[in-house]
C-alpha cells in the first residue's frame, strides 16, 4: 500500500504548502526524465511518491533567486 502523507509532514518547518507541491512537482519531473533517458521501467512508486518522501526526508534543496524575492508583480 502506498505512503499517504499528510501536509504537517510534507511541509515540516521550512517549506510552506505551496513550496512544497511546486518543489515536488519539480522533482517529480526530474526523477522521471532520469528514469526515461537511462531507460528503466517504472517501479513498484510512482515518481511523485518518491518526490514527496525526498522533500519528508530533506534530500531537495531549494534556495532564492534575490531577483526573485524583491519583484513587484
């Protein structure tokens, strides 16, 4: 049966909820673009279960673009 996680646990102290769906989406992609070049099938998980236990776990790293932060939009 697959991991449910729940937002307390994905989100933790560091990244807010939409922070997080935004840095598991992307890892997502980037797991399955590796996963297609290098040829493997798909696994018993599906690449966003993965994504999300790497961002539980603190394995993705995310930092601030200073451009980014004092945009006016």
């Amino acid at each position: 049966m697959p991991k449910v996680y729940f937002t307390e646990e994905v989100t933790g102290k560091t990244v807010n909820p939409y922070e997080a769906v935004l840095l598991s989406s992307r890892e997502s992609r980037r797991l399955n673009q590796a996963r297609l070049n290098a040829g493997v099938p798909e696994g018993e998980e599906k690449v966003t279960t993965v994504a999300l236990r790497r961002l539980v776990d603190q394995k993705i790293s995310h930092t601030y673009d200073d451009n980014d932060a004092d945009s006016k939009g």
